[in-house]
C-alpha cells in the first residue's frame, strides 16, 4: 500500500494497515447533507474513505445553524453539497468526490444508484425519495443504512441502530414502515432511531413542497448523534468485511 499520510497514522494504529486499505478503497453514498448527512460525511472522511458521492440540492438557511455542519453565516445561500464538498476536500484532498447539487425526485433515485456502491447513507427527510431509495437500493442488493427522525428528541443515549421493524417511538419510522409493508416490501433493514418518546408539541406544518409536509423542532446534537452512528456503522462493517 502507498504511504499512509500524516493525518491518517494514528488510524492506522487503531485499525492496521489493512483494515484502512479497505476504507481508502471503499466507494459511500451519502444522500442529503442536512443535520444528520453533513456529519456522517465529515466522520466518514476523517476516516480515510476513499470515494464519496454526496447529493443534496438544497442552499444552506439561516435556520440551518442550530444543526447542520455545513450552516454558517458565511455560507447562508450557497449549495450545501458544494459547501459540504469544500470542507471534506480540505480535510482530505486525495478524496475521489462527487457532488450532485439538486434535488432528487424520486424517479431519480434508480438512476442514482449502481453497483459501484459499498455502502449507501440514507439522510433523507422526506418520505417519498427516502422510500423510492430503500426499494433502489433493495432491488440492486446494495448495502444501506438509514436514518429515522432525528426530530423531537433530546437523550442521545437512545440512539442506536436497530432494524426498522424494531423502530418505536418514531413516526417517521412508523410511516416509512407502513408503507413499505403496503408495497410488500422489507423492514428488516437497519436504521438509526431512538425509542424517545417524540415531542409531539414541536411539530410544524409546511406547505408540502419538495415532499415535507411537517418538521420537528431539533437541538443542536441529535442529528450529529444520528449521522455518528451511521458512519461508525457502516466503518465497522467495512472494516470487518
């Protein structure tokens, strides 16, 4: 293997030289780059993955500060997959990235998708694309993780990854869980959730573009602590393949 760079030496300690061959050649998805997806590519990259696509065709808001890595006042307006795409090339310039800015409808998702994928990071918080990319990444046998609502919560001792047919305490997850059942399709796949009762009070109504019809209030940690048991899930699973 090539000379492993400075920054990376102390996880050679940690995982040997063969296990961050195997980051160094893993190829990610990663799908929305809000609160949770933003920090799941940062922890992803400060591991030493190799490849990474990230998708988000969002511009960074004010009201993004309170939760998502790439939100700041000097980056209120710009694409959060450039800003996103910025941050991980200064932490790793050898990184092979793509950046995908624009939103994808849920028709795009099969064409998103290909084999060339280990792992695939599901941070999408709209119901439909996020159903249209679990039955994607069903039908093509590319492996997937994916996030529940990280909303309404506030214990991030309740994070844990679990199989969504495991999922209490989410509505998101309810939902996502219903309709898959109704299309006959798996919920034995694992996500990130947490057993939280919700806040029900912090809901929001939207007017129902792009596919959100409602959000919940967010402290500032939990969807960090959502997007830190993605990427730490999908490492590991990397690292013992």
């Amino acid at each position: 293997m090539a000379t492993i760079p400075a920054w990376l030496e102390r996880m050679e300690l940690l995982t040997g030289a063969e296990g961050l061959s195997k980051l160094l050649n893993a190829r990610v998805l990663v799908v929305g780059l809000g609160g949770v997806g933003s920090f799941a590519a940062e922890f992803l990259a400060r591991a030493g993955i190799g490849g990474m696509v990230i998708v988000d065709g969002d511009r960074v808001d004010a009201s993004n500060k309170n939760r998502q890595l790439v939100a700041l006042d000097s980056t209120v307006g710009e694409l959060k997959a450039s800003v996103m795409g910025k941050r991980l090339l200064d932490i790793n310039p050898d990184l092979q990235l793509e950046m995908v800015s624009r939103f994808l409808e849920p028709y795009d998702m099969g064409l998103l998708i290909d084999s060339g994928f280990d792992w695939v990071l599901d941070c999408i918080d709209s119901v439909q694309p996020k159903l249209e990319l679990i039955q994607v990444c069903q039908d093509k046998g590319v492996r997937f993780i994916s996030s529940m609502g990280a909303g309404g919560k506030t214990d991030p001792g309740r994070v844990r990854v679990m199989r969504l047919e495991e999922a209490r305490n989410c509505p998101f997850a309810q939902q996502i869980r219903k309709t898959l059942r109704r299309r006959q399709r798996a919920v034995d796949f694992e996500v990130v959730s947490s057993d939280q009762e919700t806040v029900r009070d912090a809901l929001q109504l939207t007017d129902g573009s792009r596919y959100k019809k409602s959000f919940y209030g967010t402290i500032s940690y939990m969807p960090a602590q959502y997007g830190l048991h993605l990427s730490a899930h999908v490492l590991n699973k990397l690292l013992a393949s």
